[in-house]
C-alpha cells in the first residue's frame, strides 16, 4: 500500500488529505467515497508518516506470528458477499463494506486493497489472484467462474459450500485424535513424574547393593539420569526439532516431497489412510463442483490438483490432465493414477459415457466422505489397543524396573 497527498475543494474550502491506497486511481475514488460532493484536485505520492510506519512494522511481526488467516473468517466474508450481491449491492460497495466491518485484521486489509484495486479499474479475479497464498486455488478460481457466468452471487455461494464441507473434515480429524492425543500427554507427565519423584529414591537402595542391575533397572535408571540432568536441553531439543521439521516442510520441497512419501506409507499406521481419503475426498469435491458449475474440466483438474497438498498425491493426480491434454478419456487418465478402485472408475466411466459426469463425481465424493467419516468415527477404537499397548510397556517397565532388584535384596537377606 502507498500514501498520497490528496488535494480536494469541498464546500468552498481547499484541504489537503492523506490517503492509503494501492495505486494513483484508488486513492482518487476512495478520497472521492470519503468525501461526498468534494471534487479532487490533484493526488501526488507521498512517504508513509512515522507513525504509520513503525505501525505496519509492527503488524508485519504480529502476522508471522499470527499465521494463517482463520477459515471461519474467509468463509463467513466470501457469505456475505454472495448474500449482498445477490442483494444488487454493486460490488465496490460490498467490500467497503465487509472490509469496514471485518474484526481480523489481515482480512481487513486484504479487501479493503481488493477493494482499492476494483475502484481502480481492475477485475476482482486480477485483484483476488494477488492473495492466491491467503485463499487458495479455488477461492481464484470460483471468482473467476462468477466473473465469466455472470453469476458471482451464486459462484461465491457455491465457494462457501465448499469451503465448509472442507473445514468440517478437518474438523472431525481434529476431534477424533483429541482424545488420544490427550492420554498420549497424560501418558507422557505421569512417566515423567514416576521417573523424576519415585526413581532416584530407589537409587540410593540400587547403589548401596552393588550387585548387577537388572536391564529394566538400568534403563530406569538411564531415564532418571538424563531427564534429571538434562531436562531443558531435552525440551531445547524437541522445540527445535519440530519447528525445524515445520520451516523445512513449508521452504524445502525435497524435505516435503520425502514426508508426504513416508507418511503414505503402509509403515504409518491410520495416519496413511486418513490423509488418502480425505485429500481425495477434497480433491473430488472441488473437482466435481467446479464441472458442475460451468467450468472446463481441463481447468477444472487444473485447480483441484491445486488443493492437494500431499506431494505424491499430487504428482499422480497432476497426470490426470496431462493425460486428457494427449488424447485420453477421463477414465483412462484416473485409471494410469493408480488411486481409484474399480467399482468408483466404473462409476466414473458410465457418468462420462453418458453425459452425467457431475452426477458420478458426486456419488465418488459421497464414497470418500462416508469413508472417511467411519475411520473418524472409529478412530478410538482404532488406536485404543496401541494406547493399551504402550500403556503396558511403561507399567511394565516401572514394575520389573523397581521390584527387580527388591526380589534380589529379598533373596540375598534370607541367605
């Protein structure tokens, strides 16, 4: 964003008005929307105020901390403009509107720029396509679709649905492995606790019998030690290594393409079927709703590739419109991917044969839901005997560790 000085005559009186704005145009229209009647002068750039400067400094700190604008708030925006352009509100006016009233700050920010650049001259898809990082492929490209029918109210409508059946998946994840999550943790502090409180007073016991300790004994002993000893090197340690994880997986494609491989992997657990489904339930949903509202299918395949995040998955969806671009069917091009089972390529087949394409694609979205859905929802039964497992391993551990050499000093007292 660049600063003007804005030169305006209003009833009569000449004043000189600072204005934030994208460009020359923008600056111009937003003095001429603050200002009712006023009739502007002249707008030249100017240098930001100090104080607006070390604000934006400041703000710039705030957002590498905040992240991620929140999906609650671009839904419940990309809402409000369906419902008020469909209102007849013309669309300048709409993002004054919302972004006036938006509470984050970023978004805030965002549309009243989009705005900005509308004022200016330019098509919301151009504007949009500078924030395609914050929104996503698709959100460009539904605005695209609403620009092209004509229909922005009911693309934006249909973005919104989307956008929800997806932050409801990630939703029921996020709710499923709470719970072990939490006796994971709960697992976690009470070993410690055992280790750091009840261990080093059976040390002192170990020590004076001088015997040979039992391995059990000794790795109780090897845990106390460490943890007792090297405690916030240990906590340093797993902080850097996990943000260390997250900087490389974001800024690193070969770390990232390495990761994506292994946790699709049969070697993960559940960890492997719950990102297939739900990255080809998202990938189908999108897809399927694109063909549905106008949109090319070349181009269509084009933005749902673009909300796989898994890299391998990528990679072998990104085939698919490669394959149409050489002459293939749209059944042969999902068939060479190798992720779809012969009932759902069935299904596809007979939709493209008989012109109801859409209709299949959403029959194949509704399979990886329900999919889905039931590994959610069984989720704790799933790893409920991995729990007991580990949960044995730790209580056996602490028992053999401890009474062990009880035993011996038992035995040796009775000789």
């Amino acid at each position: 964003m660049k600063y003007f000085n804005v030169d305006i005559i209003n009833k009569g009186k000449k004043s000189k008005e600072l204005i934030k704005a994208a460009n020359k145009m923008a600056a111009v229209a937003l003095a001429k929307r603050q200002f009712k009647g006023a009739v502007v002068v002249r707008a030249t750039e100017t240098a930001a105020p100090v104080d607006d400067s070390f604000k934006e400094f400041i703000d710039k700190i705030k957002q590498s901390f905040e992240g991620k604008i929140p999906e609650e708030d671009k839904i419940a925006t990309i809402r409000q403009i369906s419902v008020m352009t469909d209102a007849g509100i013309p669309i300048n006016d709409t993002l004054d509107e919302i972004a006036t009233h938006t509470e984050n700050p970023k978004l805030k920010e965002i549309w009243q720029s989009v705005c900005d650049d509308i004022n200016a001259g330019k098509s919301l898809s151009d504007s949009m396509n500078k924030y395609r990082s914050d929104f996503g492929n698709v959100v460009v490209a539904m605005t695209e679709l609403g620009e092209k029918t004509g229909n922005l109210s009911g693309a934006y409508r249909k973005l919104s649905e989307i956008l929800g059946d997806i932050q409801d998946n990630n939703k029921k994840f996020k709710k499923a492995i709470k719970g072990p999550r939490t006796t994971l943790i709960a697992m976690g502090v009470a070993f410690s606790i055992l280790i750091l409180a009840v261990v080093p007073k059976f040390k002192a016991i170990f020590e004076k019998l001088g015997a040979d300790l039992p391995v059990p004994t000794k790795m109780l002993l090897w845990f106390e030690h460490y943890m007792s000893n090297y405690m916030p090197q240990i906590i340093v340690t797993l902080v850097v290594v996990v943000k260390a994880h997250g900087y490389f997986y974001a800024n690193n494609k070969q770390y990232k393409y390495n990761t994506d491989k292994a946790l699709i992997s049969p070697k993960f657990y559940l960890i492997n079927k719950a990102i297939f489904l739900s990255t080809m339930h998202r990938y189908n949903l999108i897809f399927g709703e694109l063909v549905k509202s106008g949109l090319p299918v070349a181009e269509a395949l084009g933005t749902a590739v673009g909300m796989v995040d898994n890299e391998i998955m990528k990679e072998k969806l990104g085939t698919i419109g490669a394959n149409i671009g050489r002459g293939k069917s749209l059944t042969e091009s999902f068939i060479e991917t190798g992720l779809y089972e012969n009932m759902l390529l069935q299904m596809i087949k007979a939709g493209e044969a008989g012109g109801q394409l859409d209709a299949m694609l959403d029959k194949v979205t509704n399979y990886y839901y329900e999919e889905f859905t039931d590994l959610i929802d069984n989720l704790s039964t799933y790893i409920e005997p991995i729990l007991m497992f580990f949960i044995a391993v730790l209580v056996t551990l602490m028992a053999l560790g401890i009474f062990l050499p009880m035993w011996d000093m038992g035995k040796a007292a009775s000789h």
